[in-house]
C-alpha cells in the first residue's frame, strides 16, 4: 500500500532495511531529519542519540563498526568539517561492520552559514560517494551504501540536500524487519586498528586497492540512469537528474542524451566516456562546486575528446545558489537553443534565520535586558557583540539588530576573546548558545579565561537546539527517545573552565537579569551569565 513521505523517511527506510545497528550524529539541516524519522520508524534495538558535537558523533559510530555493528553518522557539510580529522585516518583501517557517513549540503545556504559542497572534502578522504539521483532511490542507496562498506572494508559517504529531504512521493515502505538486542564483537588483529606512522603507506595502499574495486563495480551501477538519445547530453549529478526530470516533463520529447550519476566518487569513467564519446555538446548539472563538470572535462581530456562541456564553469549555469527550473531551463536552452523551453519564475523558500523569535521565546527578555543595561554603560555603540549559529541569529532583526560579528557554531567566544586582544576601545559581549557551548564553545572559553580576556559571556540556555528541531544536547533533561537523564552542569562547566564570576538567572525575571548583566561588565575579567528558560515549543512542560 502506497503511502506519502520525505525524502528524510525513505533515506531511514533504508538504514532500517540494511540493518543499521547504531545511529549518531549532530543537528543540522538537511541532515536532521533523517536522524528524527529514525527515532520514528526504528524499534528500540536501534540505538539512536545525538552527539555533544559531529567528532564525538563519528568516533562513536566508528568505534562500533570496528566491533562489527552498522552504524550510520549523520552530519551537515559545516559539521563533516568538524569530523574531518577523524575521516583522514578512518578510511586507511576501517573495521568490519558497514560505515556509512551521511553529509547533508545545504545549496543556497538556506540554514547554513556558507553553501558548502562536500564532495571534495569526501574525493579528498579517498572513500566511495552515493548521491540519491531521485527521491524514490533513496532508499536503495542507503542500502546499497552498508553493502559497499562492508564488501570493499572502507567507510561510504552518501551525499543528500535540501531539496531531497523535503521532496514528498508515493511510495510503498517495505515491511522492516524484526530486530532483537544486538551485541558486538571486537577481534583483535595486531596492529590492524592502529594507525601508526610505520603503517601509514601500507594502509594507504590497501585503500586505493579497494577504491580502484569499487570504481570498477560502479561502471555497472544500476542507479546510474542513462536514457533518451541525441547528439546533444546533460550529466546530471545526483539529485540534480531528478531536478532536470521536472523540466523534462514539462517540455516535450527534446532530443537528448542523458545520465544520471549516483557514484560520484570514484567516477565511473568508462561509462562517462562513452557517453562523451557519442555527443556533440555537454552540459553538466549540479550543486553546488563545479565538481563533477571538472571531472568531465578532464575524462573527455583523456578520451582524446574536444567536445565542449556546459555548467557552473562556462557560465552557462550561475556558480551560486540552489539549482532551480529556471536555471535548468536555461542552460539546456543554450545547449538547444531552438527547442521551446518553458519559462519559469525565480523559485526559492523562506530561510528560517529570516522568521522572527517565537513571541514567547526566552531570548527576548535575555535579549532585551542586555540592550537596556548596554544603553547604561554608553550605548550601543560602546560594545561589540559576537553571535552564532542558532535561534540568536534572529536578534539580527529589527526591532534588536543585536550581532555585530556572527561566524560559526561555537566560535562567538572565540571570536570575542580575539578582537578584545587588539585593544580596541569598545567592550566585548559574547552570546553563546548552551548547545553551542558544550559543541565547541568550552574550549574557547578555557582559552580566554587562561589569558585574562575581559569578557562578558551570555550563555542563552534554552534546554535544547531550538532552531533545527528542538533536539537535546548533553544539557537537556532527556535524550533523543525523550527518556529522563542527568542533564550537564553548565554553571560548574563554566566555572571550571576559569570564569571569573558565574551568574544563573531566569530572563523572565527582569530585575535580576539586568542585575546580573551590571554585576558582570563591572567584575572585570571573563564574567558568564546564563539565563536559563527552557524553550517553550520544544522543551516539555514538566521540564519548563
């Protein structure tokens, strides 16, 4: 029986069916979904929780595959950064069980900081990389990416945007299976787990045997889609061909070539060859780097081929933002000029960070006692505010238009603690987000008490991760499946970490907030105030 879900569902779907054992990661779209419809669709026996932060998350799931288990990390491109040191070594001593890493890029940046691409980061960590070419092939590839894993013995990487999770279709779920409680096995095998310099090229060896194994094996990918015939082609990498399938329908039989790729790393070369080899012209389809069109050109290069190739490169498809109609549409126009192609709008969505604060959200009352106790102390103008990834993004709104210096996740005190180094008159304010600060903040924090930075820090403790969902952190009073637990100290945290003073208080209690706020820009030195209301949308009432 057929029913309608997500592109996040149909991805869960397909971990459940592979059998994934463990699953882990860190909020971020487009990625977060998959990780909540598995809390969804998983019975018990999968262990599903998030992480303090995406290298704690993919140590984790790690660990558990070298003790046998399919264990599944989730992560957005910004986090895949942070898990990068962990994934240049992973990849020359994998274990036995299937390692999948799923990365979700967020074309346009419509909740991200920047529009990163991560197939480079993957090409770089030599391991194999899927993309999904429709929604309806989710599911395979989720599957199919455990078999890889475990077959070849290397970690897969399976790339997934924004527009995939969010696509909605018919499908018909399979009948999962039934699991009962799993347990690992560690075998020892000398020094096959530790990667140590004497052992570096060897293992490196190994893993460009296993990746030249699986290049071979993806010549003959079924979810790569070749159709349609003429003189003129489009390769479409990933979700890209099902964005190019919308345009089709709509505009007739145009006589074209056509490939879809879901193996983007390593490439399928002969079958790109051939394809290359029967074409007058090219154009290649894509998000978000022109990846894959400077893989194709280079291939037609060693084809001896001089066709010309179309995308992101030539113009002829914008290097920025999301792919959408209008920006298929037109460059299939310059590769058929003559055919009549429908014409679209402009296409695009609301980004969350442009939606004000929720009318009862804690932030206001942090947020407005702040500005009065700064207009106390000379004005706006007498202070630098440093933000970061979160619901604090929204105070960059009227009527607040509080930030001055926003970046990355964890990086306001960081950022703060640097500019009061230059000697620069204005005092610093640092705003950090509780799920944040236990992320990366911390660290930041210990350095700047370490050096004596005069510093006000505004932990803004919300109880959760507000922006992509309302998933916990380690200082939330529950964990993913919404069981009891022990949440983590921030005020001891802080103030081991060398805070001068440490202030809690409640930001719908006015006085005592703008009381705290006085109390820490006159202390000197690094002065942390955590106001302290659980969310209202996500956090429970009994937590409240």
């Amino acid at each position: 029986m057929n029913k309608e879900i997500t592109g996040s569902q149909a991805l869960a779907y397909g971990a459940i069916e592979a059998g994934v054992d463990y699953v882990t990661g860190y909020p971020g779209s487009p990625a977060t979904g998959v990780v909540d419809a598995m809390l969804e669709l998983a019975d018990d026996h999968v262990r599903v929780e998030w992480a303090v932060n995406e290298k704690s998350a993919f140590d984790s799931a790690f660990g558990a595959s070298l003790a046998g288990f399919r264990a599944l990390l989730c992560l957005k491109s910004v986090g895949l950064n942070v898990a990068l040191d962990s994934l240049m070594v992973s990849n020359l001593a994998p274990g036995p069980g299937g390692f999948v890493i799923l990365v979700g890029d967020d074309p346009g940046g419509w909740g991200s900081q920047n529009e990163e691409d991560a197939r480079p980061l993957v090409a770089a960590a030599e391991i194999p990389l899927l993309e999904p070419t429709s929604p309806k092939d989710a599911q395979a590839v989720m599957r199919e990416a455990f078999g890889l894993s475990e077959r070849f013995r290397v970690p897969v990487a399976v790339r997934i945007t924004r527009a995939l999770v969010l696509e909605r279709g018919a499908y018909c779920p399979p009948a999962l299976p039934k699991r009962s409680p799993s347990r690992g096995r560690f075998e020892r095998q000398g020094d096959r787990f530790n990667v140590l310099p004497v052992h570096v090229v060897n293992f490196h060896r190994d893993l460009h045997k296993a990746v030249d194994s699986v290049q071979a094996a993806f010549e003959d990918w079924p979810l790569n889609r070749r159709e349609g015939k003429g003189s003129h082609g489009v390769i479409a990498g990933g979700f890209s061909f099902h964005k190019l399938q919308q345009v089709l329908a709509q505009s007739g039989h145009p006589p074209l070539s056509i490939l879809g790729v879901g193996t983007l790393h390593p490439l399928p070369e002969q079958q790109l060859a051939n394809i290359l080899g029967s074409l007058d012209a090219a154009l290649v389809l894509e998000e978000t780097a022109p990846y894959l069109e400077i893989q194709v050109q280079a291939i037609a290069q060693r084809a001896g081929l001089g066709l010309p190739v179309y995308g992101r490169l030539s113009g002829h498809i914008s290097r920025e933002g999301e792919l959408f109609e209008q920006q298929i549409a037109a460059g299939l126009a310059a590769l058929l000029p003559e055919w009549p192609w429908p014409t679209y709008g402009p296409g695009g969505r609301t980004m969350p960070s442009r939606q004000p604060l929720c009318e009862d959200c804690p932030y206001i009352p942090a947020f407005e006692a702040l500005l009065a106790v700064m207009e106390r102390h000379g004005g706006r103008d007498a202070f630098v505010v440093t933000g970061e990834t979160g619901c604090m993004v929204r105070a960059q709104l009227p009527p607040y238009k509080l930030l001055d210096v926003k970046y990355g996740m964890g990086s306001s005190i960081g950022l703060a603690a640097g500019l009061a180094r230059t000697g620069i008159p204005e005092k610093m304010v640092a705003l950090s987000g509780d799920s944040a600060l236990l992320h990366s903040g911390l660290a930041e924090l210990i350095d700047a008490a370490q050096a004596g930075i005069d510093l006000l820090v505004v932990v803004l403790a919300n109880e959760t991760t507000a922006l992509s969902g309302g998933q916990p952190h380690p200082g939330t009073g529950r964990d993913a499946r919404g069981n009891p637990r022990q949440p983590a100290d921030l005020a001891g945290l802080v103030q081991a970490a060398g805070a001068v003073t440490v202030q809690v208080v409640d930001p719908e209690d006015r006085g005592a907030t703008e009381a705290a706020y006085e109390a820490a820009l006159t202390a000197g030195g690094l002065a942390v105030v955590i106001t302290r209301r659980a969310c209202p949308k996500w956090v429970p009432v009994r937590e409240v």
